[in-house]
C-alpha cells in the first residue's frame, strides 16, 4: 500500500510556516507515507488565472500512481500524538472535515455562520450547471480544502469534470477567477453529485482556527486535536510561526 502526503509550499517566505512544515514531515514518517512538496505553480488550464487554484487540481489528477493521497494545506500542523489519517480512509474514495466544524462546542454559531457565509459564494452557479445539483446535499458536503484524503483513482473522474466545467461554462470560470473561495465550493459541490463514497471526518482532523482568542486555551497547552488548522484572521497566521507544542 503506497500513501503519499501533498503540501503545495511556494511561499517567498520560508519561515512563517516552518513549524507546519516540520509537523508534516514528522507526521510522514509515523504514518510511512511519501512526501511531495510543491514549491512552484503547475498549470491545470489556461482558463485559470490563480496559480494555488490551478494546483489544487493539479495535485488532485496527477497522483494516481499511489492508493491513497493525502493533501495538507501548508497553514496544517499535525500532533505528533496523531494516528494515522490514513486508516481513516478505509473503502471510503475520499474523506474530509466539514467547513463548520460542527462538533465544536464553543465556537459552533461563530463556525456555522461563516460556514453559511463561505459556502453560498456562487451557489447559483452552481446551481445552474451542475446537473442533479442538490443544496440539501450540498451543504452536507461543504469540506474544508485544507485536508482532503482520498483514492486518486477514483477521485480522478471528479477532477476532469471540474476542469470540465471550467473549460466548458464562462460563468464559472469567471467566478472561479473572481471569487478565491468559489474553488473549494466547486470541489465540494462536484463530490456532492458524484457517486464517490464520501466520508465526512471528525473535527479533530481539521481543526479550523479563525478566530483563536475564542478558545486561547486550546493553544496554550499540548494539542488536543490531530490537527490545527491556522486559518483565516491575522491572529492564526501570525500564531504558527511560533506553535511548537504539536512535539
């Protein structure tokens, strides 16, 4: 069984996220995974003006070579206590953690309405070209792109109908282009009418941070969760630069 972890790192700056990096690289030795780094922007369609855009697809189509991918956004910094995510994936073909975190108990209404928020970015877009699109269904597939686990075999039919999609309709690509977060959106809205079996992971692989002064105390001691995802305000951005106590 070949498993391989995927983080697009093609930051000038090489050390605002130096703990995440080193968090990941320790997790791939645990977890006897293959690491790729990306250190530069792969082109997936000439209709795609955003370079982390165009490797998020490209990342998603060009590893079918391995069973089972893995990839971690480059804000990610994995507990060195963590079990292996990748047993998590099982008969599954892809796996990821809800966008609203809903688990989490002291910042659930804060979570769920960005959640709302984030995920109506071009909802009528979608809804207007995907077929069987169904919001219900949507919603319940709405997955944060900082961990997405999955079979690149299987997954690889949704990748080209997304760049199909993009090719295809000048409305989606031109939100696609208009709009950073219409990306994860069209991802999850394209698993949501696939018939990939789909896993919704708990929170605790993707733990989302946007607004860390509403749970300091979560960071202020060992991690509790597999994985912190610093993501969103300032304050997460500028607190993994010195985050260690993933060790």
């Amino acid at each position: 069984m070949s498993n391989l972890v995927v983080v697009p790192n093609v930051f000038d700056d090489f050390y605002w996220n130096s703990n995440a990096i080193e968090s990941i690289r320790y997790a791939c030795k645990q977890w006897n995974a293959n690491l790729f780094e990306l250190k530069t922007f792969m082109g997936t369609s000439d209709k795609i003006h955003s370079g982390i855009t165009s490797n998020r697809l490209w990342m998603m189509k060009y590893f079918t070579d391995f069973d089972k991918v893995l990839i971690l956004d480059p804000d990610i910094v994995v507990n060195s206590k963590s079990t292996n995510i990748f047993d998590e994936l099982g008969e599954y073909d892809f796996a990821g953690v809800h966008n609203a975190n809903p688990t989490r108990k002291a910042t659930y209404e804060h979570m769920s309405r960005v959640d709302q928020y984030l995920s109506s970015i071009g909802i009528d877009i979608l809804e207007k070209y995907l077929e069987n699109f169904n919001r219900e269904r949507y919603y319940d597939y709405c997955i944060n792109g900082g961990v997405y686990l999955f079979n690149p075999k299987k997954l690889n039919k949704v990748t080209n109908y997304i760049l199909h999609l993009i090719e295809t309709y000048e409305e989606i690509k031109n939100t696609l282009n208009e709009q950073g977060f219409f990306i994860q959106n069209l991802i999850s809205a394209a698993l949501s009418v696939s018939d990939l079996n789909i896993k919704i992971l708990e929170d605790k692989w993707n733990w989302l941070a946007p607004d860390i002064n509403l749970e300091w105390e979560l960071y202020c001691g060992p991690m509790h969760a597999n994985i912190y995802h610093f993501t969103g305000t300032n304050d997460s951005k500028n607190s993994i630069a010195t985050f260690d106590r993933w060790k």
